[in-house]
C-alpha cells in the first residue's frame, strides 16, 4: 500500500481484502494485526487523489471491522490490548465518505458509499447525513458551491436522442443512489431518537423523491421509508436479527407521527403497490407499508388501516406474480387482525 506505483498498491488492496474475508480469519489472525491491516488502509485512503483499484479497499475495512468484533466476542481485547488500537468506527465513515465525494466515476463513489454504510456510529446521521442525502437525491456524493441538492434528471416528453440520454444518465446515477438511501437506514438505524427526530422530515421528503424513480432506487427508498418507521431491511440490521423485529430501528420519531407525514408515506407505499412493471417495486411497497401500519401511533391508525386495507385489496387483485400475492395476503390478514383487536 504504501508503493509508488499503483499496481502494487492495488495488489496489496486485493491481498488485505481477501485476507480479510477468508473464513476463519478472525482467529488466526491477532487483535494487532487486524488493528495495523485497518490502519494501513486507512492511511493509503487517506494519502493523494484516487488511484486505479483503490476502490478494492473500501471493503476491507468493514471486514476488518466484523473480524475485530468476532476478536472481541471472544474476550480478544482482555486477551490482547493491542485490538484496542482498531480504528474507530467513525474515522473508517469519515475517510469512505471523502471518497464518495471525490470519487472518479459513479461505480467509485457507489462503492464508498456501500462500505460506509457498513461501518456508520451512533453519530453518523448527524455527522454525514447531508451528504447522504445528497447523494440519494442527485446520484452525486459531490458538493457544488452554493448549491441545495438538485434532484436527479426527470424524463419528459423531450425528443428521443434527449430521452436516452436522460435516461442513461439516471441509470448511471443508479448505483449511488442506492448506496446512499441504504447508507441512510442504516444511519437512522444507529442514531438516537433525537438526531432521527431532526432528520425525520428531510428522510421522508427523500424517500418520497426517490420513490418515482428507476425500480432499483425505488426499492431502497421504499427499504428507507419502513426502516423510519421501524422496520429496517435485514441488510441493515445485526446479523441473526429476524425480519419481523419492528422495534429494530427504535421509538418513532415523533416528526413521523402527524397525519401529514403518514398520509405522505401512505402515498409512496400505495403507489409501489401499484406498480406494473417491476415485482421488487411491489414488494418493498408491502413491506414499508407494513411498517406504517405497525409504527404509526393509535391516534392516526384507524384511517390507516383502512386504507391500507383497501390498497392491499386492489393489489391483491391486479397481482398476477404467487409469491407476491401471497405477501399482499398475508399482509392484509396482518392489518386486518391488528384493527379488530384495537377498541
């Protein structure tokens, strides 16, 4: 990592990556070892601008930071000080999210974004969140001088060379923005109440931008919107955790809750639903409005309910795919159930 030529330093990306994510590794490897391999991408990430294969680094450190975590499970830091010495969870978030902001192409920033997602604190919402937010929105993790943050170019009834390219265009932003809307559930997860209650309504008004774009953005805007609600995707959650752990992302922010802000993201959810064409779209839309219906407080539940209810019906009839129908079913029994044992 620290040669003059970037072909080695690539290969040395490529060795730690892989040393990293053989099985058993964390075993055989000692707490300072892992500790001096996280330093040492740590500080190639942090020395001159992007060079070709850096981005084969980004993965590594989540990885060093599992086998740190399975060192510790095991009484490594009593056994072995040195472990002690890994870097923190918020200088790996801070150097990953410098890159996705630097980065050379789409793919390059998509990559830092993913692995910052997996190693984000308590203090990531707060501390990265805007650029995230960026980045859902815009597919750009870039910061313009006196800018807000544009969204991402719309189709419109434009001529057809300027559709294509609009449309390549969106496609090209894709894999960003997907990135950063999984980053955010994962920052909404780790934060506490009081940093998601003053996220809350920029998150919302980010899902339902997302929401109306290609089917892959779509489907992690969707995963956004039921993790605010408390139902995170188990790619966000601890290992082991089972899909129906609503409590997983914590007590609603309290932004959340007014009749205004569901009836927004009974919209989104409802037009998922509704979604011809892509049969993820559709299932994300169960699920987040799963998480509606389960995390909006009493007051505004019994007008949910039946909405929800009538959506899933109306759903339940245009689905052609089974295993989707069965989700919708199982979903409307679910709603159903939890408005008949309420006064």
């Amino acid at each position: 990592l620290q040669s003059p030529t970037w072909a080695m330093r690539r290969q040395g990306a490529l060795v730690i990556r892989e040393l990293a994510s053989v099985e058993g590794a964390s075993s055989a490897l000692k707490g300072k070892a892992i500790g001096d391999l996280a330093t040492g991408v740590l500080q190639a990430l942090g020395s001159g601008r992007p060079w070709e294969g850096r981005d084969e680094l980004f993965p590594a450190l989540p990885l060093l930071l599992r086998l740190a975590s399975a060192e510790d499970s095991h009484g490594g830091v009593e056994q072995d000080p040195a472990l002690k010495a890994m870097p923190a969870r918020a200088l790996m978030a801070d150097a990953l999210m410098v890159e996705a902001s630097r980065g050379p192409t789409p793919d390059y920033a998509a990559a830092a974004l993913q692995a910052a997602g997996e190693v984000l604190d308590a203090t990531a919402l707060d501390t990265h969140g805007a650029t995230l937010l960026r980045a859902a929105r815009t597919g750009s993790a870039k910061a313009t001088a006196g800018e807000d943050t544009a969204p991402a170019p719309k189709l419109t009834s434009a001529g057809a060379a300027d559709l294509e390219s609009a449309r390549t265009a969106r496609r090209a932003q894709a894999p960003v923005r997907c990135a950063a809307s999984r980053a955010l559930a994962r920052a909404w997860v780790a934060a506490p109440l009081a940093s998601r209650s003053g996220w809350a309504e920029r998150i919302l008004a980010a899902a339902e931008e997302c929401a109306v774009a290609d089917w892959d953005v779509r489907v992690r805007a969707l995963e956004l919107l039921a993790a605010a609600y408390g139902l995170p995707p188990l790619a966000v959650l601890p290992p082991g955790t089972s899909d129906g752990d609503e409590a997983s992302s914590g007590e609603l922010a309290p932004p959340l809750a007014g009749a205004a802000a569901v009836q927004l993201a009974l919209a989104v959810c409802t037009s998922a639903l509704e979604d011809g064409k892509f049969v993820e779209v559709r299932k994300a839309g169960v699920r987040s409005l799963r998480a509606l219906v389960a995390g909006t407080p009493a007051a505004h539940r019994g007008p949910l309910k039946t909405a929800a209810i009538q959506a899933l019906d109306e759903a339940v009839a245009r689905e052609k795919d089974s295993a989707t129908s069965v989700l919708l079913t199982t979903a409307r029994a679910e709603v159903e159930a939890a408005a008949s044992q309420e006064p």
